[in-house]
C-alpha cells in the first residue's frame, strides 16, 4: 500500500516537473528570446552572403517574420493559442535557427589566401 502512494506522488511529480518544462518553452518570452537570436543570426548570415540575392530575400522575409512574431508574442493572445501550436512553432523556429547556422557554415572565405 506504502508502495502504490510512493508511485503515484512520484507519477505526480514528473507530471509536474513536465508541465513546467513545456511552459517555459511556450512561454511568450522564449519566443521573443529566439525572434531576436533568429533576427541577429539572419543579419550575420546576410553579411556573408553579400554576392546572393535570393539569400538576401530569404534574409528579409526572416526578418519581417520575426518581426511579426515578436509582435503576436508580446500580444496577451499569444497565451490563448494551443499550447500544441505553440509547441510546433517552436520546432519550427528551432528548425529555421539551425538552417541559418548551417548556411553561415557553408558560405564562401572571403579570401582564397591561405593565412
């Protein structure tokens, strides 16, 4: 009987620790967090990928996107979406964020000098 408490208080408590970890990730504050890492990253990504308009665009239309998030996310309406939305928003910012570094790791030397 002992046993079956423990189980249940300690099923409770990683219930517990798991609702608190997936609100601090949909919190309105880790987006505004990531829109301004995905924001700097994008300009630094810009400035290696000066010679590619397309890249440019692409750097532009990240930037007017988090713009616009960062707006919705300072919005109290941001906390009514599902947090499964909120969720598959993070994944994709996640996702976007790891296409910018991987681009900034393939972009040319400025210079084939070795030094």
């Amino acid at each position: 009987m002992l046993a079956r408490i423990k189980e249940r208080i300690a099923a409770l408590l990683r219930r517990l620790a798991l609702q608190r970890r997936l609100s601090r990730e949909i919190d309105p504050r880790s987006f505004l967090e990531l829109t301004a890492e995905l924001r700097d990253l994008a300009e630094a990504a810009s400035k290696l990928w000066q010679q590619e308009p397309e890249f440019q665009a692409r750097v532009r239309r990240i930037k007017s996107d988090m713009d616009q998030l960062e707006a919705l996310a300072a919005r109290p309406e941001f906390k009514r979406l599902p947090a499964e939305r909120r969720l598959e928003l993070k994944k994709s910012l996640a996702d976007s964020r790891q296409q910018l570094l991987d681009s900034m790791y393939q972009a040319p030397t400025p210079t084939s000098t070795l030094q």
